[in-house]
C-alpha cells in the first residue's frame, strides 16, 4: 500500500492586510501552515502582512479580490487553489463596520447594503465555492484535516442597537456556520466560528476610550481588559489543526467573559 508522505497544509485568509487578519495570518504560519492571503487591495499592509508570516516560516502567496464581488469567486476560488495545488482551510476573517453608529431608525440603506454585502453576502458565497472545490478534489489517502473556520463576532448574540447591521451579519454567519457544518459533515470538512469580543484592532480604534471606561469602571467584560488579535490567530489555528477534534458547527466566544451576561445595558454601550 502506498504511503503518502505529510505535507504542509494550506489555509486561505480573507481580509489578511490587517488586524485580526494578520494576527490569523502570523499564528497559522507558525503552527506550520503555507497560506494564500486575500485582501481587497495588494499594498503595504498586505506586504507587511505576507513579510510576517514568512518570517514566522510559512510560504506565502496572495490573491486580492473583493469578496463582496461576486463575480469574481470563481476565478478567486481557481487562482487560491493553484498557488499550491489545494486549500485545506478556509477562513473567513474579512468584515466591515457600521460608517455610522446611532439609532437603528436611522440606519441607512447604503451602510446596511455595504456590511451585509461583505460580512455575510460574499462570505456565504464564497464559502459555497470553496467548498465545492473541495468536495471535488480527489483526496484519496490524503489524512489532511479540512475546514473551513468564519470570524464572527460577539455582536451575533448581543443587542447593540448602534450598530444593528452588523450583528445581523454575524447573527448569518453564526447560523451560515451550523448550515455547512450539517451539509459538509459527510465530506470530511468540519466548520467552525470565532466570535471575537473586544479586540484591540483599528476596528475598535474609533471607540477606544469608551471601551477604557468600561473596563476601568464596570464588569461588562469580566477580565477588565482589551483582547488582544493573537488571541484570535491562536483559536483559528487550534480548530484548523483538529486540536478540538469531533467538534463541528459549533463557536468559541473569545471575550474576556462578556456573553456571560444576557444583554448588554444601553448605559455601557459606546458612542461613535
């Protein structure tokens, strides 16, 4: 009987140029993953994101592309495969914000169409196409682990008002996340999701000071402190490694114990 020898396995990131990307970017390399990282433009911060990893041992290479595009998955889906010959998981990290935080009444349609678009929209495609392409790979005697992992957010669960739109894209990819998991199960590609808290990344930037305030002087968030991005890599690295085995469609709140708590008081919630 033939014997396959190990080989590194190959992760795609979306959304990789920065924050929570790049930190996914820098742990997966150094559990010994080569990547193919997309970001919406090819410039410094994709540069200086490819430079880490490699550093961090990985091979890299990179596919730009908007994922909100959909017209663009196939070729997107054929250029990742090809760098090197397969992906073995996805991750889904790439995500926008609310432009403007304030009275759900007031949301408008442009900010709702663009988050819905990306968060949930071209991630929910795109994760369709990848997971077609890895259905019809022939993966005979090939033991690699497959799946497919999606950064969500604390926001899935919490009512945060100001920002509406976007927990009813992670609320989709939280429920995206079970509807794979069940249809992919058979195929060997288990699927997973992160929901991230209060993360120190430009995202969470424009508010800093209010989330200092609420550490400093309330338990919202039980460990009183910002969470940092590698936290994040380190989680999607652990599932994409089957270090949790026998474990699908299922999340892991990364968030200092703050979805303990049944509801987010309007008094804590940040202003823009």
């Amino acid at each position: 009987q033939m014997v396959v020898e190990p080989r590194r396995p190959i992760a795609f990131i979306s959304g990789a140029g920065r924050g929570l990307g790049r930190a996914i970017a820098y742990e997966m390399a150094a559990s010994g993953y080569d990547l193919v990282l997309n970001d919406l433009n090819d410039d410094e911060n994709l540069a200086a994101t490819i430079e880490g990893a490699r550093a961090e041992g990985a091979q890299v290479k990179k596919v730009c592309a908007d994922i909100a595009d959909l017209g663009c998955h196939t070729r997107l889906v054929e250029d990742a495969f090809a760098c090197w010959g397969t992906i073995d998981c996805l991750v889904n990290n790439a995500g926008v914000q609310m432009k403007v935080r304030g009275d759900i009444l007031d949301t408008s349609i442009e900010d709702y169409d663009r988050v819905l678009d990306v968060n949930l929209r071209g991630t929910f495609f795109l994760s369709i196409a990848f997971a077609k392409r890895m259905i019809a790979e022939d993966r005979h005697q090939d033991p690699t682990r497959r799946s497919i992992v999606s950064i969500s957010s604390v926001a899935a669960t919490l009512v945060m008002p100001e920002i509406g739109p976007y927990g009813i894209s992670k609320a989709g990819i939280s429920l995206m996340t079970k509807l794979l998991a069940h249809r992919l199960a058979s195929d060997g590609i288990y699927v997973l999701e992160v929901r991230p808290g209060v993360i120190r990344t430009e995202m969470s930037g424009q508010i800093a000071d209010a989330y200092d305030h609420i550490f400093e002087h309330t338990d919202l968030v039980p460990m009183k402190r910002w969470g940092e991005p590698e936290y994040i890599g380190r989680c999607v690295a652990s599932l994409a490694s089957g270090a949790i085995p026998f474990a699908t469609g299922q999340h892991v709140s990364i968030d200092g114990g703050l979805t303990m708590h049944a509801f987010m008081p309007k008094a804590f919630l940040p202003k823009a």
